[in-house]
C-alpha cells in the first residue's frame, strides 16, 4: 500500500419515483447529484483515525476498533459507525487514515447526504486496509446493512447511525452512471 494521499468524490442520490419501496421490497427509480461529499485520504500505519470536517473545522480522533461507541446525533457518528463495523466484520482491518473531507449537499434535504458520507468512511478505511471497493450492488447492501445496524450474509449487525431503512441509496451513489436513471 502506497502512503501517498487518494480523494474520493460520492455524490448524493436523487429518488425520481418510488419512495420508501426499498426496504419494502420494491423498486425506485433514482439517479446520483452533481453534488457531493469530497474526501481527502491519507492511510496510517497505526489505527488512529483523525477526521476533519473542512467546512466547520472540527475534528475527531479514535482508533479503528470492534469497541468503539458512537456519538450519536453528532457527523463523526457515521465515521465511528464505519470503523467499528469494518473492524468487527474484517479482523484485519486495523490501519487508520487521516481524513479531511468537505460537502456541498444540504443536511436533511433529501439527498442521502448520510449515505454518502457511509459511502466515503467506507471508501477511506477500505483503501487504507486493502479491502474491496467494487462497484457493486452486493457492496452497497453491505453499507445499508453498516448505516442501518442490520446483520448482512455472515456479519452480525449492531446500532449503525440510528437511521433504518434499505440500500437503494448507496446502490444510487455507487452504481449510477452520468446522465441516466437506474
């Protein structure tokens, strides 16, 4: 693995017809945004994380562990969530990143702006301890399952953020192709 910084751009989702038929079964019809959540990466040799907001300033540290405890209702909840399900589910995933990452979707509009930054806390530690990043609708329903807590195939589920719902977001941000609906 090269030490060398990656960035990652995941756009947010648009729902054009089929609200809330994912985890009911159904289908939608839905397209990824221009805009999005840019994530800046450098891998670490140790499984500290640091985590910068580039917009607020703000910043968090923790280490990539099976123990960590979510900080609900606060944006490093979904970065926690994601370093403690990659841990528990992948044993050697202990190596850390220095993360700065910055966004241009609006919070609560509907743009699956929490999915995207599940996508990108993914896409970071995924890089940094040489785990897949296809892709792919089996990889999205993987990251559903992390931001919803559900088990999924042989990985047993715990809290995820505290949303419940499907993985037809992350299929959108991950499987979208420019100028088309999917």
């Amino acid at each position: 693995m090269s030490a060398a910084a990656r960035s990652y751009r995941v756009p947010g989702r648009i729902e054009f017809l089929g609200k809330h038929t994912d985890y009911a079964g159904g289908r939608g019809l839905v397209c990824a945004t221009e805009r999005g959540i840019t994530l800046h990466v450098t891998p670490r040799a140790d499984a500290r994380t640091r985590v910068t907001d580039t917009v607020s300033g703000e910043t968090v540290e923790f280490d990539v562990s099976p123990a960590l405890a979510p900080r609900a209702g606060q944006w490093s909840n979904y970065f926690i969530t994601v370093a403690r399900r990659l841990a528990r589910d992948f044993p050697t995933c202990r190596r850390g990143a220095d993360i700065a990452f910055s966004s241009d979707l609006p919070r609560d509009a509907g743009l699956s702006s929490s999915s995207a930054l599940i996508v990108g806390c993914y896409a970071a530690l995924a890089w940094a301890n040489d785990l897949p990043l296809d892709a792919t609708p089996h990889l999205a329903g993987y990251l559903g399952a992390v931001e919803s807590g559900a088990a999924f195939v042989d990985s047993t589920g715990d809290a995820g953020v505290g949303t419940h719902g499907g993985s037809e977001d992350h299929v959108a941000i991950l499987c979208s192709r420019p100028g088309e609906l999917g």
